[in-house]
C-alpha cells in the first residue's frame, strides 16, 4: 500500500522545487517511470499538459503509482478541463491565459492553480480577484526577465511561474527576480531522451535543474 501524498498549501506551489517539467505525454506508458526520474532528481512538480490524448491517464497513473509527486494539469482551458483534470488526479492547475468563467472553475476546483499572464493589466485584474500567483506566459516572448523586473515595482504582491521559451541559460536570471517562485520549462526532457525512455539522463538534467535555486 502506497502512502499519501504529503498535502502541500495553495501558497507553496512555487516553491517545491525551482523548476517545474512542462510534460506532453503521448505514450501512457511513459508517464510513471517519466515522473519517477524527475522526482529522483529533485523536481516533484510536474506539470503534464493536456496537449494529447493521454494526458488525463497519464496524471491518473502518475498520481496512483509516484505518490513522492506533486502532478498537475497544465494547458487548462475550458471549465470541463478543470472538472476532469482534478478527477483524474491532477493537485495543481496551469493554464496560458484565464477567463472569468475558468477562473471561477479552477478557484471552484479546490486545488491550488496558476492562472496565465502576460500584461500588467491580466496581473491587476487577478490580484483584484484575490488570485497572487500566476504563470507568465509566454515569458521569453512577452518581455522576460525586464518585463518581470518592472511588474515588481508597482505589483510587489504578485508572484510568477514563468514558463515559455526558458532553458538553463536564462533560467537562473529568472530565478534571482524577487517575484519569481519557480520557472517551467521543458529542457531536461530531451525528444530523443523521452524517445529512447533514457530515464538516466532525464533524472540527471533534472538534478542538475533542481540545483538552480537562489
């Protein structure tokens, strides 16, 4: 009999680990021994984005089989997305961009979410709402780590996961912000690693991204 998972606050989403994996998961199969070699190197947040078919299942047998990790559902859109990704197993919430109709459903959902940002006007009209914490999305794209810099300023209350474009260059500028918890990002899960299922070289990047802390 497998343990619980360790119950984690609507507060400590962005810090579970510097860096949260972006999965697209397309062969079931892959998901539990995927998770296990992230959680094995240091990265328990894992984000699995409902961009195919078996992203569901796949939150499903991650939260059944790895209970060391914290899965979430990322590229949540709809408030039927919200619905089935909680059920299937999902602790956590993503999406690229909120409505008021997603935001009421992930804030329903009972499960701590990062509704997606990418202008000073999307962060006042969250805060507003009372949300604090969100994804900055598509970060490279929508300003970087300057544009982050300036929200801090006039939005202090605010807190980023941002996620787009990043890899382990730039990573760690993104991580010495004072309104950055965590970043997303995908590099320490190469195609031709996820391809050949080298869950070696999956936990060693992600050991080595799991070291980029402040």
């Amino acid at each position: 009999m497998t343990s619980s998972p360790p119950p984690f606050s609507r507060a400590s989403v962005l810090d579970l680990a510097p860096v949260v994996p972006v999965v697209v998961v397309t062969d079931v199969s892959d998901a539990v021994p995927l998770a296990r070699a992230l959680v094995a190197g240091g990265l328990p947040a894992i984000e699995v984005t409902l961009r195919t078919p078996a992203a569901l299942d796949a939150i499903g047998a991650i939260a059944a089989e790895v209970p060391e990790a914290v899965v979430g559902a990322g590229t949540v859109l709809t408030p039927e997305q919200v619905t089935s990704s909680v059920t299937a197993g999902a602790r956590f919430l993503v999406s690229p961009g909120w409505t008021d109709g997603l935001l009421a459903a992930m804030k329903a959902s009972g499960v701590p979410f990062l509704p997606g940002v990418s202008t000073a006007s999307e962060v006042v009209a969250l805060l507003e709402r009372g949300v604090r914490e969100m994804k900055f999305f598509p970060a490279q794209a929508a300003g970087g780590t300057a544009y982050l810099k300036s929200l801090a300023g006039p939005l202090p209350q605010a807190r980023f996961c941002p996620t787009g474009g990043i890899g382990p260059e730039c990573a760690p500028d993104y991580l010495a912000l004072p309104n950055v918890g965590c970043v997303g990002g995908s590099w320490m899960l190469p195609a031709d690693a996820v391809a050949t299922r080298d869950w070696r070289r999956v936990e060693d990047l992600a050991r080595t991204a799991s070291a980029l802390r402040r």
